[in-house]
C-alpha cells in the first residue's frame, strides 16, 4: 500500500495565495490611477490659458470701448426756443390818482349864470383817495436765446386788469334865516364831486437777460414800453333845499342834480422788472415776475351838454402799477 504525504497544513491545497491567476484578473479589472504623461501637460497649458485670459479681461474690455468711441452725453437743457404762456397774478395801482379837479356850470337859460362857473377841489373837503389791486391775467409770448450762461430774448404780453384810483369831496353850505327877526330865507346845500382812473387792459414789450446758475434755473431782468387802456370816470351831484318869503314866487324848494360822465383813452409808458423761471421739462416751465409800470401823467375831461346847461368836470393825474405774476411757458 502506499501512503501519500503532503507537507504544510492540509488546507493549504485550497488557499489562493497573492499572485495567483485570479488575484491578477481581479487587479487587471481596476481603473488605472496615473495618467500618462501627456495628459497633465495639457491640463496644465489650460490652466495657464485660463489665467492669463482672466488678468487681461479689463485691458480688453479697455480696448474695445476705445474702438466703439466715447459713450454719448446726456442731453442738457437749452433755453434757446419760442415759447407762449399764460400768467396770472395781482395788480396794485399807485402815483397820486386824480388831481386839481375842477368842476364847471353853464346855465343857458339865466342870465347871471351864462357864464362858465368853475367850482375846484379847494372848494371840497376830500373825503379820501383809494386804490383797488384786482386780479390780472392775460397771455405772453416770446423768444430767448442761450449763450453759455447768458439768455437773451424778447417777450410781449397783453393782461386784463381793473386796477383803480379814486378821488371824493364833500361840500356843505347852510345860509340861515335872513334877517333874524323875521326870517324870510333859508338856503342849504350838498355838493358831491369824484374823479377815478380805471387800467381796464395793458400791454408790454419787453426785452429779456437772463442768467442761468444751473441748467434748468434762469433769474431774468427785463424792460421796456407799456401801453394801456385808461377809463376816466367823473361825477358831480347836488342837494339843495329851503324857502324863499317875502316877495314874488314865494316857494319851498327841494332839488337835486348832477351828471356823472366817462372817457376812454390809450396811455403809453414804461415797465420794468424781475424774475425767475424754471424749466419743469424740456417743454414746460414756470415762473414768477414783479413788474413797475408807468403810464404817465396825463388829463382827463368828462363832459354832459343839453339845451339848458353845460357841465364838465376835468382833472389831472399820473397812472402808475406795481404787477406781480406767476405764469407757465410752453416751449417749442
């Protein structure tokens, strides 16, 4: 019979051992954790690319807008352009208003009073001048021409207006009973006269200069003729009463009269003023304005004639305004 010897353990018949043929198939089966060569030196010229192209991007970015030229300015604002408007604001009369009234009587049918009679303000306590400051309103137009700074331009308006001044006096006269012992006449009378200038509508042509401390902001001065419409109104009433004894036509009187007449005429003057405007858009803008205007000194007469009598009233004055406005332009 013969016996089989094996040496070492009996399970190392079994045992896979490192080397064996299935450890290598196994290891042949796992990716590989190198890579050739090659590889990284392309790997690393990108890197290097990438680099490079990020530290040069402002300088080209530089280049190509220097290539497309500057960026285009924003528009700014010129005040070179017509443009028409409407104001409205307030007027105050000022000067003197009417002056060395005086009051004239003819009665054609007496022959004591067929002569011109004139009766003066001296003969007048004067109740009181006054003023009136209406609303003015009214349209302008005109052209404005920018140099750097400086604006130069033209403008005429027409306003609508009531501004007056106003003159009244009173007279009293009582004549008491004559004689004292056995009165035969009595006599009282009230005499009323007034004078007023009414401004019912002005106009101007003006010149403008302007300065603009910013853009959109121009403060102005400007001047030059002014014409109006001047009413002149003048009136004069009378109260007289008593009674006459002792002779022929012996009566009780009680009478009133008077005449109360206007005129129209066209004043001419100068204005001069102030203001700022201030452009809201390119097309609109808004501004505020004091003008001085003076008409002048001038006389008025007011007259009422009939087949028994003449009356006329006649006065001097000077017309002169002090206007503040605040208007909008439309530019174009």
């Amino acid at each position: 019979m013969t016996n089989t010897i094996h040496h070492g353990c009996p399970e190392a018949s079994s045992r896979k051992m490192p080397g064996t043929h299935a450890s290598r198939q196994q290891n042949a089966r796992r990716p590989a954790t190198l890579r050739p060569a090659g590889s990284r030196f392309l790997g690393g010229c990108g890197l290097v690319a990438m680099l490079v192209m990020a530290s040069s991007g402002s300088s080209l970015a530089d280049d190509f807008s220097a290539l497309a030229g500057p960026a285009p300015a924003a528009a700014s604002f010129d005040w070179s352009r017509f443009y028409v408007g409407g104001s409205i604001g307030r007027a105050t009369a000022a000067g003197g208003g009417p002056r060395d009234i005086a009051y004239t009587y003819r009665d054609h049918n007496d022959p004591y009073f067929n002569r011109d009679e004139t009766i003066g303000n001296d003969w007048f306590f004067p109740q009181g001048s006054s003023s009136s400051g209406p609303l003015v309103g009214g349209v302008q137009f005109g052209y404005t021409q920018q140099f750097g700074k400086m604006v130069i331009g033209a403008e005429a308006d027409f306003n609508f207006l009531n501004a007056k001044r106003a003159y009244s006096g009173a007279a009293a006269e009582d004549l008491l009973p004559y004689p004292e012992t056995r009165p035969d006449y009595n006599y009282h009378v009230r005499e009323e006269l007034a004078a007023e200038d009414t401004v019912k509508w002005l106009g101007t042509i003006r010149g403008r200069v302007g300065y603009t401390p910013t853009e959109r902001l121009m403060a102005y001065v400007t001047g030059g003729a002014a014409y109006a419409k001047v009413k002149g109104s003048g009136g004069y009433n009378y109260h007289e009463y008593g009674f006459w004894w002792g002779g022929p036509g012996d009566h009780d009187f009680d009478r009133s009269g008077g005449m109360s007449q206007s005129s129209n005429k066209i004043q001419w003057g100068w204005t001069a003023g102030a203001g700022l405007e201030y452009a809201l858009t390119d097309a609109i803008s808004i501004r505020g304005e004091y003008l001085f205007t003076d008409l002048g000194r001038s006389s008025h007469s007011v007259s009422m004639a009939s087949e028994a009598s003449d009356e006329t009233i006649a006065w001097k004055s000077k017309t002169r305004l002090n206007i503040l406005k605040f208007g909008v332009n439309y530019r174009f």
